[in-house]
C-alpha cells in the first residue's frame, strides 16, 4: 500500500511528467486515500504535511513552473517517508 503511493510520489518527482499528468493525479489520489484509511499506517506530522503539500500542489498545477513545484514537493515527500527518489535505493521496512 505505502509501496504504491512511493512509486507515485517517484513518478511525479521525475522530470518528465506533462505527458501523463492526469492518471499521475489519478494514482495519487488512489494511493493517498488508501494510506490515509489504513489504521496499521502511523504517518507523522511530517510525512502528513508533505503529503499534503504535494496534494495541494497537484490542485493547482497547469503550467510546467506549477509542475515543478509538485516535482520539489514529491521529492520533500519521499524525503519525509525516509524513500529515495531512485528505485534502486528502496529498502523495504
């Protein structure tokens, strides 16, 4: 389950993004609320707020400025979830 939201978080951290930036939306917002209703998760303050940064982020991006700004806050978010943005780093918990 966090497993999914990490590899979107990745996907919206990647520099490419514009081309599939609705089902990127998408598969956030399906990941985020999975992890939000899993009572076994115990997200932070921390993992909380960047989480939600990276939310408020995507509400608001049209233009590619906008996009980098939820590159930066996805980035932050795996940083707060103690996940490297490069799949090969991973380690399972």
């Amino acid at each position: 389950m966090i497993h999914r939201l990490i590899e979107t978080l990745r996907a919206l951290a990647a520099a490419d993004r514009l081309a599939s930036a609705e089902q990127l939306v998408l598969d956030f917002d399906d990941a985020l609320l999975l992890v939000r209703d899993c009572p076994q998760l115990r997200l932070t303050n921390l993992q909380r707020d960047a989480l939600a940064d990276v939310e408020a982020a995507l509400n608001t991006a049209r233009t590619s400025a906008e996009w980098e700004n939820v590159s930066q806050r996805a980035r932050a978010a795996l940083s707060a979830l103690d996940a490297p943005a490069d799949v090969g780093q991973w380690r399972d918990a």
